[in-house]
C-alpha cells in the first residue's frame, strides 16, 4: 500500500518509520529540496498547489494524508477527486481556523477560554472591553509554535494590534490562569473505532513545547476523551487528532486541536505498545487500531535548534534519540529523545539528566 | 554519519530503520534490483566483486558493515584500505567456514559436537568410522537455513554423500541429542565494551528459524557470555555476534557463529531497551551500548513463504508486524512479528494466537 503525504518534515519522516514494516510505500509532496523525509520515500519536489504534482501523487497513491493543517484546502479539495484523502477536508477547514475551531467547541458544550472574532482594530477594542485583559490574541490561520500571537497585558498593548499582526482575521482569547497544560492523543478509524493515549502533561517556552510527561492515571482522563469523542464524531474524523487543553480548577478548557500526528504523542513511539504514528495509518488504511497503553513511564524532550552531542544521548539509559535530520537552527525543532523508565521518580533524574545536557 | 552496508535485504533495512532516528544516512551495495533495503536509502546496484562500486561506496561512507557473512573476503580487503569495516575481515574469515569456526571454538575450549574436516569422500568414511552415525554433513561455506547440509543416519546415506553436496570442502558433525537450541547476540563496542542480551529460545523446522522467544534469568545465561566473550575478545570483534548453541545435559555446546545481526534478536526492536540493530549500529560507529534489558516477554514468529493478512495480525494486541517488502515465495523470509506481553502465560497464548494465523 502506497501513501501520499503532503509535506515532507519529521512527522512525515516518523510516518514512513512507522509505515516502513507494514509494508507500506511513502511519497512525499513537498517544496523544500532538503525535505527530511525523503530519506523514506518518495519526494514529489513541487509547490501544495501544483495540480500536475498533485494528480501525479494521487494517480500513485492509494490513500492520502498530511503532516501540517495550513494545508490549503484547494489541495484537499483536488484530491479528494481521486483518492481518499484521510484526515477530511472538513476537519481541516476547521482546525486551521481558530475561530472555526473554538466555534466548534462552544458547540459541542466544550468549555474553552472566552474568544471573540476580529477583523479590524474596532473589533479588537470591542472584544477587549468585553473579554478584559490580559488576553491573547493570534491570527485566525497560519499560527503555530508561538508565531503569530501577541499577548495584550495593558492597554497601550491594544493600540496598533490588528496592524501588528499583519491586518489579517484575528480572534481574541480571554487570559487563562491555569495550572497546567495537557494534551490528548486521540485516534479513530474509518470504521468508527477510537482510541486514545494517557494525557500528557506539555511545558512550553516561548511558545514552543519543551517537555511532554506521559501521566499515569490522570483524574481528568475520563474528561478529556469525552471532549475528544465529541470532535471526532462530529467531524467524521479518520486519523490521529491532537487536542490541547488548559487545566483549571479541577477542569479542562480546550485550547486547539491539531489534524494530525502531534509533538505531544512523539513518547509513544517507545512509550506505547502502538505509536501515534503507526495508529494513525492504521487508522486511514482501514486497519485495526493498535492499543495506546503506556509501556513505562516516558517523557519526551525536544530539541530546539541543534542536537545535542550524540555520545552523550546515547549514553542516558533507555533514550531513544530521534534525529530528524534537518539542518540546525535557532528556534528549530531538528529532533527529540524519549525517556523510558519503570517509575517516575527515575523518570524525573532521567529528564534533569537529559535537560542538563540541553542546557535548560 | 554515512553507514554502508553489503547486502540490501530485511537486514539492511532493519539497520537502516534502527539507524535513521540516530541521524545517520545508508548506502546499500546490492546485485539484486529489488533488494527491499533500497527504501531506506541509496541503493549502488551491482556485484559485491565489482571495485568501482565498492570504492564509490567507501568514498561516500564513514564506515562499512554487511549483513551476511559469506561476502567474499577480498570485497572486505578492497574496502578496508579506504574505510574502516566492521565486522572485522578475520571475523568474516572465520565465521563463513564452519572449519575455522568450530577450530576456533576448540582453541578456547568452548565444547562443541565432535567434527571433522572432509575433503573428499575417503575422508568423509574415515570420519563416520570416529564420529559414529547419526551425524551432519555441511558444506563448510556457503551454507544458510539448513541449505548445503546432510543429515546421515544409516551407512548407505553416507556413500556418495560428498558428491551429493557438490564435492566441496564439508565439515562433518557428530548429532547432538540437545534439548534445546539457544542463542546469544552479544555486541562490542569499538572501546571493547560488551554487552549481551538474554538467552534466546529458539524453535526451527525444516532448518528456518520459526519461533524465537526470549527467556528470563535463565541459568546458562552466564556461561553462554562466557563463551561468547572469549570469541568477541579473540576476533578483536566490533558490531553484534549471535552465537548459536545446542543446550544438553545443563550445558551448552557451541554450533555456530554469525557475525551480523541476526534473525533470532529480531525480538530486541520492540522488546529490549536497545535493539540489535541500533547496539550494532552504536557499536560500529563507536557510540556508548544502549541497554540490552528486556521490556516485558518478548517472542518472535518468522513469516516463510507470505505474510498473513496484516489485518489479522494488528488485531493482535501488542503485536508488531515487520513486512520486508519482498516477493512472497515459498521457503523466503517475508516478514516477523514481534509480541510483546508482561508476563509469559499470556505471551503463550499470543504465541497460540499468532501461530493460528500462520498456520502452524
């Protein structure tokens, strides 16, 4: 079985790892020359709007997903004409809007921060006036690790805001005081079947996730599935779905989701009986899903902008490094190591064993 | 890091998906145009003699490797002068001639079945005489899943018998009424660091390896890392060794040597710490050993001829199909899934499971 993916990144890459001993073949569409799944694959060198590039992956292709949700929905929509295109277009067109998204929360009786929709500076007064401050406010698409965004802390933060993040659709979020951030792997298949991992405790920096802790038993578990079922049941979802969540006084505010295999799961690859990565072409294949039990305790720790010297990774007992094989740079995330213990108190010497190493 | 490898088959491709994670890069150097590692990495498509192409992968590559043992010894002296290649030539040298082999273990005085050395049928009579009957007939090189080998019950299997198996050079073995078949992959580092996972079980029919399952705490395990210990240190060997023994009468007798990663520590990707193919891989690019420990009871059952179909198989709770994208023919490794449980009666059970599906 032959599978197209539309971007060609380290999630891309961590798919065809994961596809490789099913038996499955990959193609890579994507723009970038040094595109680092190609290793694993096929790579289509072309631009997400190139219909010949397009009809050719779909003509080789027997089932198509994507690694990122700015995916432009004409791409999708293109598609869909010849092959199954797993996640689906709604679901996209839903996800890479964040006020389609929060929208859809509100919907589905999912509690979220307050939000407000902004097209111009006077929407954006209005909102302020309504939500208070502090509040954040990010681009309705495009947004991601911290880009696109600005906190609005005093009023002299509001002046001038809409133009500062480009005059472009902006929604406005009230400030949420929590007490963590956590996140739910879910995964559900062409038949319906769901799944879905232990909650993960995520730690962000500058808007980009650091650390994420597999947790054991988490009380809102229960409450973070049923929130999942509902996006997945009312988006007809087929795939994996990453849904971030605020945890505040004892409950969950839902922050975004993700169309697609997510930094947050990258611990199951060897933190799981079955990976976010195998499950989520489990799911689009039509193959039975795999089960998401923790196989110890694990964390995962991102490395941003460089990998740290290998000999010293490899050194750390039961880390598994992932490479991802892209060149260095500030603010890039070119890998992560998974740590895997039998309890967490040596999971927690493990990860200041490995943070020390990061310099963090 | 660039690796090469000589071969192209399951694996090089197993390497190769070990070794990708670590951010290194793979050259295949293969006759066969379909060889099922090209996926993975560049595939040089030619003769393991033909020296332009085996410069052309020592100038590409950090450090060459193979991945079966009867790769001609003057490729391996071809290479050598321009990249370091581990396992080492006398490693090879000795390892695809059962003569030298059993010798060697001789040398160390580590007990192996009686043998002898047949160049010729006169010689082969004499042995019988010695040795006495049942016994096996191989040819000392070449041979591989009980191809190039005789088994001689009664004196009219013995004539002609050297004619039989092409009038090659053969080691005569005296039959060993063992009560199990054992084997150990130990790895070397370049440093000379050691490590050596847990004893494996293993079950074979009709001379393929069929079922693998790794044991706990067994009581030969020391003894079995003696032995193994004593050829890594008189091979000055670098990279994974499996070393196959017949256990009898609570003790081990030496059969056979591979210098490579082999197919009964295919169990170690998902059910030890550290996988053979990336404590190879670490070892031959002189990176610290990663932890041989088990991760729960692990077993592994070998796909000859096909693989069943793999809905079947997912639906199989932690269960973990490795497809090698060959041809499906009768006889050929096609593919291995590795089950993984916590504790042994419900491996036994999955190990029923599986075997219903395989038809076995």
């Amino acid at each position: 079985m032959k599978i197209g993916v539309i971007g060609g990144g380290q999630l891309g890459r961590m798919l065809a790892l994961a596809g490789t001993p099913l038996g499955q073949q990959f193609v890579f569409l994507d723009p970038a020359a040094d595109a680092c799944a190609q290793a694993l694959g096929e790579h289509i060198h072309a631009d997400y709007s190139d219909r010949d590039h397009l009809r050719q992956m779909a003509d080789e292709c027997d089932v198509v997903t994507f690694e990122f949700e700015s995916v432009p929905a004409d791409t999708v929509a293109f598609l869909s004409q010849f092959v199954p295109v797993f996640p689906n277009a709604e679901s996209l067109r839903i996800a890479r809007d964040r006020w389609f998204e929060k929208s859809m929360f509100q919907d589905l009786g999912i509690p979220t921060p307050e939000f407000a929709d902004i097209q111009s500076q006077a929407d954006l007064e209005a909102a302020v006036t309504r939500i208070g401050l502090p509040a954040v406010m990010k681009t309705r698409t495009l947004g991601y690790d911290g880009k696109g965004q600005k906190v609005l802390r005093h009023p002299e933060d509001v002046t001038g805001a809409f133009a500062e993040l480009g005059s472009v659709p902006c929604i406005l979020e009230g400030f949420v005081p929590f007490q963590g951030e956590v996140s739910l792997i879910a995964v559900r298949g062409r038949n319906g079947e769901t799944a879905f991992y232990p909650l993960v405790l995520n730690v962000h920096d500058k808007g980009i996730l650091r650390l994420s802790v597999a947790s054991a038993a988490h009380p809102l578990q229960a409450l973070a599935e049923d929130y999942a079922h509902r996006v997945l049941k009312q988006l007809d979802y087929v795939g994996v779905l990453a849904f971030e969540f605020f945890e505040i006084d004892g409950g969950l505010k839902a922050n975004e989701i993700a169309p697609r295999v997510h930094n947050s799961g990258h611990w199951t690859i060897e933190g799981a009986r079955c990976s976010q990565f195998e499950n989520h072409l489990r799911a689009i294949t039509g193959l039975p899903l795999g089960s998401t039990a923790k196989v110890g305790e694990s964390a995962m720790l991102n490395f941003i902008g460089e990998v740290p010297p290998i000999e010293q990774i490899t050194a750390i007992d039961d880390c598994h490094l992932h490479h991802y094989g892209k060149a260095f740079k500030a603010g890039r995330k070119v890998g992560h190591a998974t740590l895997r213990c039998t309890d967490n108190q040596a999971l927690d010497a493990r990860i200041a064993e490995l943070q020390a190493l990061i310099g963090v």
